[in-house]
C-alpha cells in the first residue's frame, strides 16, 4: 500500500429521486501516462457522491465498498503511516454519521475519493486535475459524467497541498476546506474559495508567548518547517516577541521530506539542525512543524547514538505547534520516544466523538469486507500477514483477526481522535450543512417537476459555507470568520510517554482568542510532566542568571538582548524586581534597605526634648542659666565692692543678662519647628549675642582707654567714661538690629522638610530663608568679636589689679575658636545634629565668657574677701 502521508478530501453531491443502487465497476488501464495514485476502484453509487485524496473511495449510506489495485501497479514504497488511517476512518465515520440522520442531509447520501499527495506538490497538481477530467480518461476539462464533479475538496495536512491545489480548483470556484497547517494565499483571488479548519496562525503564535511568558522562558530555540515559515515568522511575529523580552538562541530549518528519493539529503540535513539544538544553552525549543514532523525528529534522535554526540535529547522541552501530530515509519514503531516525555504542544481545540471509539474498536479485517485499507493497516500494525498476501511472509505471524486495536501503542494507533481527525469531521458536516441550507433556499424559490433535478453547482456553495453556523455532534459551534478561518481555540496538551512505545496527550490548559483579555490563557502547571532530567521541576531557560533584586542587568556586546551581565544598584537605588533594566529612586518619604530591593518609610526627625541628647543640651542651658543668675545675684550683692566696680559695673549687668538670655535661647532650637520658633531662632541668637559681644568689646575699649588717659597731657580723659560703653553697645545692637530686620522683610525663615540629607530620615527643619542674611549675621558677631580680642590681647600686660583684659583676652580666645570652627562643621552635619552644633556653639562660646570673665572674680569675691578691698587695691598699685 501506497505511503498515507498527505491527502486532501474532495466532495461532491448531487441530489437524486430515491432507487435502487447499482454498482458498476471500472478499471483505470491507461498505460500511456504516470498514474496518480489512485489506490481503488471506482463505483457508482446513488444518491449523493463524495471525493477526496489519498485513496479514492465511494460510501453510500452505510457501508463502505472498495478494492485495491493489483501490487503490480503499485510502487516499490508499499509503507503505510498507521496513525493516518485514523483521519481516514474519521472521514468514513462523518460520512456514515450524516448518511444514517435524515436530518443532516435529507434525500441524499454521500460519497468520497481519496488520493495520496506523497509529500510532493507534483501528485497533488495532478490529483487536482483527475478530479476535472472524466473517469480513467485524463483529460483536463473534460468531464462528461457530470455526477461525478467535486463541489468541495477537503484538503491538507500540509501547508503546500491549498496552494497546489489552487491554480485548478479556483478556476471552477470549488470551495476547498484545509485542515492542519493553513497556507499562504492571496485572499481576494485564490483564497477566496478557503475555508481554513485551522485558526489563524497568529492566535497560534500568541498563545506560544503567553505559554513562553507564563513560565519565563526568555531564552529559545527554533526549528521551522521550512525558509517561508522562518521568513513570516520573523516578519510579524518576532518584534511582537522581542517586545515582550524572548530573544532566540536560534532558528534552524527543520529536515523536510518531499518523497523518499531525498531521505538522505533529509538526514544529513536533520543532523546539522539537531546539533545545534543539542549544543545550545536553551532549554526550551519551539517547533513549528507540519504532520510527518514528528517522524523526522524520532529520525534525528536516533541519529544521535551514530554520531557521536553524547547531548541528551531530555534536557530539552519541545513546544510543538498544532499543526504537528504523531506520525512514524513503519520501521520505527520500535524506536524510543522518550525525548517527547515532558513536552508541550498546542492542538486545535478538540473533543472525542460519541461514537468514534466504538466504530474503530469494532473494525476487524475480516468483518470490514468493503474497507480496502484495513488489511494493509493490519498487517502494518500488528506486524502480521494474510495467506495469498503481497506482503513478505518472512517472519511473519498469520493475522487471524483477533487481535485489539486497544492493545497497539499510541504510536502506531490512538483510540481517540485526533486534532485532525476531529477537522476532518467538521469538515465533512460544514459541506453537508451548507448542502442542505443551499437546497432549502432553492426548494423555496423554485418549483420542481417530478423527476426533474435540481442542479448544484460548486460555486453556489461558497456564500453559505462563509456564513455557515452550526453546533457538531459534540455542542460545539463550527463557523468561519471574514477570512474564511475557523473560530476556535487551541488545546495546551502535555505529553507523557510510556516504556512501552506508547504515550499519553494531558489536557493541562486551553487558549481562547476570541474570550476576555484575562481568560484567554488558561494553565494548570501542578498537572504538567516535566522532562525526567529537570526531575519534576519546572526548568529555567534563560541566557544567564537572573538578576536579583537590588541589581541591574546591562546588555553583554555581541550577545543577544537577554543575555545580559549584572551590576548592584547605585547608592540611593533600588530593583524590587528581577532583571530590571535600571534601578529607580524610591518616593521621597521612604529610603532603599541594606539589599537595595525594597522601600522602607523614613520616619520624621527633630530634635526633642525626649532624647537623650536633647536632654543634655537642654539640662546644660538651664544649669548654666542657673549660673548665671547666680553670677549676676553675687554681683548685684557685692556691687559696691572694688572688684564689682571697675570696668564699669554697668556693663558688667549687661554682659551677664545677655549671656543669661544666650542660655536660654538654646531652648528654642529644641522642639518640633514651627512658623514662631523658626523666626524667633536665628534672630534672637543673633540680637543677644550682639550685645554681649559688643559689651565684652566696650569693656575691652575702656580698659585701654583708661590706661591712656592716666598719661601726662592726655587727650583720652574726655573718653573715658559711661557714654562711650553705651555707644558701643547700642550701636552693635542696631548694626545686627538692621541685618535682622531686612532678612525678616525679605526671606525670614520658615518650617521647612528636609527629604534628602539622611535617607533614613524626614528631617523637620528651619529653613534660612536667606543664607546671605544668615551669614551675615554671624559675621558681624564674627567681627566684634575679633576686635574685642585684638584690643584685649594688647590691654593684657597693662598694670592693674583689676585689669580684665586678661580675661577678655581668653574668654574671646574661646568664643572665636568655637565659632569659626562652627561654620565647616555646621556645613557638614546633616538633619537635626545641625541644630545640636549650633546649640553646642552657643552654650560653649557663651559658656566660654562666663567662665573666664567671671569666676575668677567670684572665687576673689567669695572665697577671697581680704583681696576685694581698696587697700589691698592701693597696696598692690604701691608695689
């Protein structure tokens, strides 16, 4: 028997008066050109005809009748696929179904022919034109038994059977219904007249992505039926698929068989393909194949043990397109199948026949008497032989007909139907339906004489199948959209092999196209078998590594887009997502964690009472308060003491009460900030510190004065005195009383957030308003007190008892150390420790001139009384 590989199925119907059925037999002798494979007989039947490829057979209602040509007419090549007989016996099974319902297809019965395209586009040219020349004359266009026109063809599996099928059967508007891999046509000529029982590829790509995307498999690998497939692919399909972040390790063109002449070539050509699969760090494959892919890949696989190449085939997932199905040679039904355990395909959405299990497990070659293929299918299947058979008897066991279907492995045999075969059957019912829809019109708008036919002709059924809708045997609705492509959805089918050659597809998920965005993909991935190597656990494939969170990816030179080299993110940074292309800032109320993958909330920063640091600045503002009240209560006590009295005993009042106040304004950098505190902060700091510089000045003045106008004929006496103290004084105070003023009229300072200086931190804070203003302040105070300390480091050897310069000269040692040492450090420090320096400064520069001004007086006025006299006063100058 001839290789069942390819075929396309031609019907036509015609409508007759019910008779009597007469069967005449006719026998195709014509030597004088090559034979188009045409397997049997031809008979004639009543009622309703139908035809198609791979072998030509006639049903009439419900039974089957043909023969085969004698061996002798046959080729050499006498193989047959056992899993096609299936697509054969779903279309004898359809055909039966339709026959025995009056409803279907009332008045009329059906037929077919089949004939064998042999993986060649040639026998399926010439199988196009038998169809149009008249029985065993081959002569194209010319048909005189008009009974026997085709008014539908159903054609396929593989993509090139429509377009070779095209150029003949759109001439005569044959409506031509594909199934498997849909072709390529020019949709306002040729692809007009197709009716594709296959969705649009596109849906079929999609759902690949998503099943891609689902799993995170970035990095694969191609292999392609052939350059047209590669080059359509490349066009609409792989921007869609870079976009999404797929990138291809490879795309390698599948070995394809053309006629078994070329097996060689198709060898060593499948050899180079499957060694760049198997040396590709891909894991995942995706092979867009047609139906005899399959056998090609077992081909491959057993290659491999021949050339040396030690890869396994496990490591890897197959994706397969719908389009494929199992298929094998005969002489590798015993070959192992193992490398599809754990694979993934796509199948047209699909469901099992009532029916169709029976009718094949009944079969039996000796019951089958009109079924011309069961014979051939048996001895193929069970390896078996019939007396007078064609077939080498050598080691061959008798078939006696009592062997199972059921027992056969799934590769030789499947019980249930398959994607195609279940095309096949909707095929068969769309014809039939649009048949009856078409005679029903034209019974209502013409009368009919008795006896007269009503003609049918092939073009009058193309506007009914393109709007045909019907629900099948199943409740499944069959329909076509504009373009003639069926509406349906595909199967996510896992497979899982068996030691004994035999496998099982799992239904582990669907895709609808056609249903809402969030239903189109569907998985159950706890059900699906992995390959044995990845020991049940969903493999990675991925150029490289991951990046983890808290790094970046950035692209390898000379690699593919998703092959990619890690770095961490930079300070201030995060990734919380694996392989992200950048690090990004997190909000400005939160701050990166130590692994940069996440945002923490920033908690609110001041300085507060509460903490300890607040409590020692604030516990030594009031103790040196405290200090002070009690320095200027002595003072006031012993006011007419000598030591009280010299250097203006006024000025001596001032100075205290403004150092006390300097204390106690301290206080208001402690506390949350508000619009009060800010203005009363740096303005109040800068007035009060004003004046007790510019009191240490007029104190340092008046020394110097009045040891210049003891001398003979000095000028100096008239400056001696209260009001010069006083005019340094007030006019320190109104200088810094203009600064401050302008800086409150133009940018006085305000609460403000600081989001950046600490990250972990939301600082509240004083704005400035005006850092010129603000340093300006500061270096007016800088400049009193700088003169201050000139003119009391010259005054400091002047002899006196109770000369004060001394003091002056370290008490604004201090004071200009702490502050000039304030300015880099209160630029450096950040968040609320800025307020802690500037508190620091004035408590230390404050505490610098009560210290060194005024306890040493206090431990003579104290502790020394017999030194605070006058006497001791004159003694001293004495000696």
């Amino acid at each position: 028997m001839v290789k069942s590989s390819d075929r396309a199925l031609l019907l036509h119907p015609e409508v007759l008066k019910k008779e009597e059925i007469s069967l005449e037999r006719h026998r195709d002798n014509n030597a004088t050109r090559e034979p188009v494979r045409i397997l049997h007989k031809y008979y004639q039947a009543g009622d309703l005809i139908v035809a198609g490829i791979i072998s030509q057979i006639y049903i009439f209602s419900d039974t089957m009748t043909f023969e085969k040509y004698p061996a002798q007419e046959l080729s050499d090549d006498h193989m047959m696929m056992t899993q096609l007989y299936q697509q054969i016996l779903a279309l004898a099974f359809a055909v039966k179904e339709i026959n025995g319902n009056p409803c279907v297809l009332p008045n009329a019965t059906l037929g077919f022919h089949m004939y064998n395209s042999h993986f060649s586009e040639k026998w399926t040219f010439q199988a196009s034109i038998e169809l149009l020349s008249r029985r065993a004359k081959f002569i194209p266009n010319y048909k005189c038994d008009a009974e026997n026109t085709p008014v539908a063809v159903i054609g396929g599996p593989n993509s090139y059977i429509g377009p070779q099928m095209a150029p003949i059967l759109c001439t005569y508007k044959i409506p031509q219904l594909i199934y498997g891999s849909a072709p390529v046509m020019n949709k306002k000529t040729e692809g007009i007249f197709f009716y594709q029982m296959f969705p649009n590829v596109n849906h079929l790509y999609k759902g690949i992505l998503h099943l891609l995307l689902h799993f995170a498999w970035t990095w694969i690998g191609m292999l392609s039926q052939d350059e047209d497939t590669i080059e359509k692919f490349k066009e609409d399909m792989f921007p869609l698929f870079s976009k999404k972040g797929i990138c291809f390790d490879f795309i390698e063109k599948f070995p394809k068989q053309t006629s078994s002449s070329d097996f060689g070539d198709m060898l060593e050509e499948g050899l180079k393909s499957i060694k760049v699969v198997m040396e590709s760090t891909a894991k995942v494959v995706v092979v867009y194949g047609e139906i005899q892919s399959i056998m090609v890949m077992r081909t491959m696989y057993q290659l491999l043990h021949f050339a040396n190449i030690s890869m396994s085939i496990q490591t890897k997932v197959w994706i397969m397109t719908a389009q494929m199905d199992f298929t094998s040679f005969p002489f590798q039904r015993s070959s192992d199948i193992n490398f599809l355990h754990g694979a993934v395909s796509l199948a047209i959405h699909s469901k099992e026949v009532s029916g169709f299990h029976k009718f094949i497990q009944h079969r039996n070659p000796y019951s089958e008497n009109n079924d011309g293929f069961i014979k051939d299918f048996w001895e193929e299947s069970f390896s078996c032989t019939y007396p007078n058979s064609f077939v080498d008897k050598m080691n061959k066991k008798v078939c006696t007909g009592e062997e199972k279907l059921e027992t056969l492995p799934s590769s030789v045999f499947e019980m249930s139907m398959t994607g195609n075969s279940y095309s096949i059957y909707n095929a068969v019912y769309a014809v039939a339906r649009a048949f009856s829809t078409r005679h029903s019109s034209q019974v209502k708008h013409r009368a009919m004489a008795d006896g007269v036919r009503l003609d049918q002709q092939p073009w009058q059924l193309h506007n009914v199948l393109r709007s045909i809708s019907f629900n099948n045997s199943v409740e499944e609705t069959v329909s076509f959209d504009q373009n003639g492509e069926l509406f349906a959805g595909f199967d996510i089918i896992n497979w899982i092999t068996f030691p004994n050659y035999s496998f099982l597809r799992v239904k582990v998920g669907k895709i609808e196209p056609m249903v809402h965005q969030d239903n189109v993909f569907i998985i159950n991935e706890d059900v699906i078998v992995w390959p044995n190597q990845f020991k049940q656990i969903c493999p990675i494939s991925i150029c490289n590594d991951h990046c983890s969170s808290g790094y970046r990816r950035a692209k390898k030179e000379g690699k593919a887009f998703c092959c990619y080299d890690c770095f961490p993110c930079p300070e201030g940074k995060i990734s919380n997502q694996k392989d992200m292309d950048d690090c990004f800032q997190c909000s400005e109320d939160h701050y990166p964690n130590i692994g940069q993958d996440g945002c923490l909330p920033k908690y609110i920063s001041f300085l507060t009472y509460n903490e300890p640091l607040g409590i020692i600045l604030t516990t030594f503002a009031v103790l040196f308060s405290l200090i002070t009240t009690l320095v200027l209560g002595i003072f006031l006590k012993h006011q007419d003491t000598p030591i009280v009295k010299a250097n203006n005993r006024n000025l001596t009042y001032v100075l205290l009460s403004s150092l006390l106040l300097s204390f106690l304004c301290a206080l208001l950098f402690i506390g949350k900030p508000d619009e009060v505190t800010c203005l009363l902060r740096q303005t109040t700091f800068g007035a009060i510190f004003s004046v007790a510089v510019s009191s240490v000045l007029a104190k340092t003045t008046i020394v110097v004065l009045a040891f210049m106008a003891i001398k003979p004929g000095s000028r100096m006496r008239r400056w001696v005195g209260k009001q010069v103290a006083t005019f340094i004084v007030l006019s320190s105070f109104l200088v810094q009383t203009v600064f401050i003023t302008v800086w409150l009229a133009t940018c006085p300072p305000f609460p403000d957030v600081d989001m950046h200086s600490i990250k972990e931190e939301i600082v509240l804070e004083c704005n400035e308003g005006s850092n010129t203003m603000f340093y300006s302040v500061l270096s007016f105070m800088g400049f009193l007190a700088i003169a201050s300390l000139t003119l009391a480091f010259l005054a400091r050897k002047l002899p006196d008892s109770f000369n004060e310069a001394k003091f002056i000269t370290f008490s604004m040692l201090v004071f200009c150390s702490v502050w000039f040492s304030f300015v880099p450090t209160y630029l450096s420090t950040k968040g609320k420790h800025m307020v802690a320096v500037e508190i620091f400064s004035i408590l230390a520069s404050s505490g610098g001139l009560l210290c060194c001004m005024f306890f040493p007086k206090c431990f003579s006025i104290l502790l020394r009384p017999e030194l605070n006299s006058r006497g001791q006063l004159i003694r001293r100058n004495k000696e």
